[in-house]
C-alpha cells in the first residue's frame, strides 16, 4: 500500500476552523492532489470508547469508492488534534447552493442532486460493516451533501458517524425521523436514511423541512401529518413519492434508498442530466465567486511550491576556458593591476530553473538614459496607484477585519502556528506625492440636486394587503403586497393569492370620483377533506390534488368555492372560514 504525506495549506475559507486545505503527496510516485482535513472535536479523543468506535467506522470508510461518496482517506493527528483526511470535492455543499437558488432548486434539479445522494447512501448499505451490518448514515441533510461544479452530488460525512447528529451543537435537530428522535442511533434501520433523502427532496423543492416553524417541533414530527403541498409548488407524482418516504413509521417507507430512486425516475423521469446542474450551478456560483476563487488560489500555490520544491537541482555548467586579455590592437584597453589567475577563482552557485527569474537571467538590454526627477515621480505615482488597485483586487479574499498575509509555511507545523506579532512600522515622513485619488477628483464636477418631485397622489384604486399575497385585479397581475391601479369606476374582481392554496376573490367598486381604497390583512383558516381516492378537489378554481388529501390545507378567511369532481360525479359547496378556524368536509359514503 502506497504511503502518503500531507502538507496543510490554510483554512478552507476565511474564517473557516472545521476544515483547512492540504495536499496528499504519494511518496512512492510524488503526485501530489488537493484533500481536506476534518477536524474532529476535542471531546472525540478524550473518550476512549467513542474514539476507538470512530477509529474503526473511519477506517471502514476509506473502502467506500463510489462516485456520489466523498471518499475518505483516514485519521490523521496534528499538533494534538485529529482530523479525517476526505477527498477534495470542487463545488459547493447543498445548503450554499440552496442560498445561491434562493431557498429552492428548480424541480429537474433537485430531483438530480437526490437521485444522486440516493446511489451513495445504498452502496454504503450495500457495503456495510465487517459483521454484515449495513453501514447507516443518520445525518443526509444540505450540509453532508457536496454539488460539484460537474453536477455530480457526493454523500459526505462519512467515517464519522459516530460523532452526528451535528445540528444537536446549540441548534434544533430539524433533520431527523421519528425513530431517531425517540431512540437514537441505535434505533436507525435503512428506511431511516430513506426518510432523511425524502426530507432533502422535500427541502430542494419548498425550501424548507417539514414542521420547521412548528413551536414544539420534536412533537410535530412524532404527531403531526405531513403538511399539504400545493401542486403548484410540488408536483402531485412527487407529492406521492414524498408521502411515502416521509411515512412516520418506518416499514411505511421505501425499504432501500434504491427503491427511493426507482420510485422518483418513475415519477419525474425528465430530471437535469449533470451537465445541466453543472451548468445552472456555474450560473449562481462562478468562478470568481470569492469563496470559490479563494480555493483554488490557495491549492494552485500550494502544488506550485510543493512541485518546485520537489525538482532535482540543476547541474552546475561545464567549466569555462579563461578568457585571454585581448591587446590594445583589438581596440579594448588592457586590464591594468594584478589580476587573480583564472583557476583560482570559484564558480557561482547556479541559479535554480524554478526560481523567480532575477536580472541576471533577462535578456541584455541597452541601458535607458537616466531619467529626472520628473520622470522619478511619474514612477512612484505609478507604483502607489497600482499598489491601490491590487490592494482593492485582495479584498474580496482577506478576512473582513483587516488585510492580512499569510506566510507561506515550509511544513505542516509551520502552516498552523499563529502568525508573528506585527512590528509597528517606523514613521514616515510625509510624501509629497499627491495620493492617487486625486487624478479622480480632478474631473469631478458638482451636482446640482433636482427638486425633489411632488408625490402624485394614486388613481384608480389604491390597494394594501398581506405582504406575501400577489394582487390580481380583473385578472391582471398588479403586484406583492401593494399596488396602485387605474380602473374605471363600476365593479371589479380582486384576486388575492399566495401562488399556491391561498385564494380569495372579493368584489370591489370604484365609485364615479375614479379613487378607491382597499386595505386587508387577512388570517388563514383550515379545510379538511375526506372524500373518494382519485377525486380531484378544486377550491376557487385552484387544483388543491387528488383524494386523499393529507393533512389540512390552508385558506384564507372568507368566503370558498369547493368543488369535488369524480367522474361524472361533482360535488360543489360555498363555505366560509374565519381565522384558525377548520372546515371539515365529508363527501362520499365511506365517511361519517
């Protein structure tokens, strides 16, 4: 087995004290790849019984190779700290590419990165432990999932399982399914990780858990239904899928996380290829992102020096026959005063071929004519203005609370050790160079500010309502929240709706002097329907999906139109729900 060193690099990102950067170096070829240490907290080595648990999960890991695993290349101790050594995965964790998408991923997409997480977490099934168990994860959420910049989602985390549920550190435990709740690790079987994809599809699509706002959350995952979903923003052959998945009890699930990803080609067969995520990712996270640019600087240097180092020295050149003096004939002046035999000289040492090269390496040039000291302040004006510029282009890398430059470490041990205490600098006389602003503030020219314009007073009809309700007048779109309409004076339809369930149409007149108000701010209530399987259920013309209904699906107070359709058969009521109130409706036979 080839052994390997590691050279740190620094911290994976400013501020960054969980992970830091390295380089993995073969000893037996010297390729050198980029890799990412793991801290593990103090708490795991003073334990004897957890450390020797993690030591053995983790090197269980290191077998795991499979292209949506981030694979694991050990335990490594530093300075008394000890870290998992992970393969270096160029992308994102999910949550970032949550916050990037704005909360959601596109549905193409986030059935990808799940189908993805799904392949991954059954082979670790598959390959389990040494006595035949299955190897669990207990901790999928956005922040053990890697989206590499070619598409592909990678399970992380494992290798130290041992240590999850990590959102237990100061933070609800959000991503967790009943059982866990109740009994730990110990009480995890594989439609345990199963309910965890189905809560990061759920996620991807919504942009939220389940039960996340609940007050007693821990309480609502173990009584609550699953909370309606809105065909509008989860399709119904998906919305079928997640019921499944997110069953409350287990043998309700999914049996394997491949049965998962069965179930979703099956449903949403037109999921993004890799190329297309990676594409939509490089759109939302370039590669001048700061934090992405950050990376790759740091790895770039860090093998640039770690290659050079590693070149042979250069052969020293042959040796030069002494140069005769020539005679004044030649038309160069003979040297005059002793001169040092040509032997008894010593050879410089010779230059390396991956040093910076010096003056002595450029190419011979005619000497310029020395310049004024016009020309001599031109320089430094030069020299401070583009000094400004590079400092500008460094900061959008530099930790927030001041510049800093890292010294270029020669080991791991000098990687990490703090930085030397700063020298204050000695003063400065003042230089009489303008700074380099002022060539800007020569073309600056004074504005002179515009009256301010004179507030139009609104027209038509002026409406405010719920800031999360779009306004919809006569079936036009006006706005969020607010909106101000030219409307002639009779009767018109307000539409009030959230873009999914939430609906209210009211009717409003603008009298003859052409100027309306409207203000509302309407509370939700309830409607509960129990009617036959695959009956399409309709409230204000908005499709609610097919019986049956889980959970209770929120309206707006007010008065609904709800109609039940089955075949040839319709059933139609108006009713009306005032706020926190819940309306049951029973059609059909089977229910009381």
């Amino acid at each position: 087995m080839a052994s390997s060193s590691y050279e740190l690099l620094g911290p994976i990102a400013p501020g960054a004290t969980r992970a830091s950067l390295a380089l993995r170096v073969d000893e037996d070829t010297g390729e050198v790849g980029p890799v990412v240490f793991v801290w593990l907290p103090t708490f795991a080595l003073n334990e004897e019984e957890l450390r020797t648990r993690m030591i053995r999960e983790n090197e269980r890991a290191t077998i795991l190779e499979h292209p949506n695993i981030v694979r694991v290349h050990g335990l490594e101790s530093h300075q008394g700290r000890l870290a998992r050594v992970v393969e270096y995965s160029d992308g994102e964790p999910l949550g970032r590419v949550l916050e990037a998408f704005g909360g959601k991923l596109p549905v193409n997409m986030a059935v990808r990165v799940v189908l993805d997480a799904c392949e991954g977490v059954h082979h670790a099934h598959e390959t389990g432990y040494e006595d035949g168990s299955s190897m669990l994860h207990g901790d999928v959420r956005p922040d053990t999932l890697m989206v590499t910049f070619g598409g592909v989602t990678r399970v992380g985390g494992y290798g130290a399982l041992v240590l999850a549920p990590k959102e237990s550190e100061g933070r609800r435990r959000i991503h967790a399914a009943p059982e866990q709740l109740l009994g730990g690790r110990e009480a995890m079987t594989r439609e345990t990780d199963v309910y965890l994809l189905g809560l990061v599809l759920y996620q991807c699509l919504t942009g939220k858990t389940p039960w996340e706002d609940a007050a007693d959350h821990e309480r609502a995952v173990l009584t609550e239904p699953l909370p309606f979903l809105s065909p509008s923003v989860v399709p119904p052959q998906l919305a079928q899928v997640l019921d499944k998945a997110l069953s409350r009890k287990a043998l309700g699930r999914f049996e394997t996380a491949y049965g998962l990803r069965a179930a979703l080609e099956k449903a949403w067969p037109t999921a993004s290829p890799h190329a297309s995520v990676a594409k939509a990712l490089a759109g939302r996270i370039p590669p001048s992102d700061p934090l992405r640019a950050g990376r790759e600087s740091i790895l770039q240097q860090g093998t640039l020096k770690r290659r050079a180092a590693a070149r042979p020295p250069p052969l020293p050149p042959p040796a030069q026959q002494p140069v005769q003096p020539q005679s004044q004939s030649a038309g160069r002046p003979a040297p005059t005063g002793p001169q040092q035999p040509a032997a008894s000289r010593e050879p410089q040492a010779p230059v390396p071929s991956h040093a910076a090269p010096t003056l002595l390496e450029l190419p011979a040039v005619a000497e310029p004519p020395a310049r004024g000291p016009r020309s001599a302040l031109k320089l430094a004006l030069g020299a401070v203005t583009a000094g400004a510029f590079l400092a500008a282009g460094l900061a959008a890398w530099v930790d927030p609370q001041g510049p800093e430059t890292p010294a270029r470490a020669e080991s791991p041990a000098a990687a990490m050790a703090p930085p030397p205490a700063a020298t204050p600098a000695a003063p400065q006389e003042r230089s009489s160079l303008p700074a380099p602003v002022a060539a800007l503030e020569l073309d600056a020219v004074p504005l002179v500010p515009a009256a301010p314009a004179r507030p139009q007073e609104p027209t038509g009809v002026d409406i405010q309502v719920n800031d999360e309700l779009e306004i919809y007048l006569d079936g036009a779109l006006l706005g969020r929240g607010k909106a101000v309409a030219e409307a002639p004076a009779g009767r018109h339809v307000l539409k009030l709706t959230d873009g999914r369930s939430l609906v209210s149409l009211r009717s409003i007149t603008v009298p003859p002097s052409g100027k309306a108000k409207v203000r509302l701010q309407l509370r939700t209530g309830f409607l509960v329907v129990n009617a036959p399987d695959g009956a399409l259920v309709q409230v204000d013309g908005v499709t609610i999906g097919h019986s049956p209904i889980r959970g209770q699906v929120p309206v707006l107070q007010g008065g609904h139109d709800l109609k039940i359709s089955l075949g040839k058969a319709q059933h139609e009521r108006r009713f009306t729900v005032q706020p926190d109130e819940t309306v049951t409706f029973n059609v059909g036979g089977e229910h009381p």
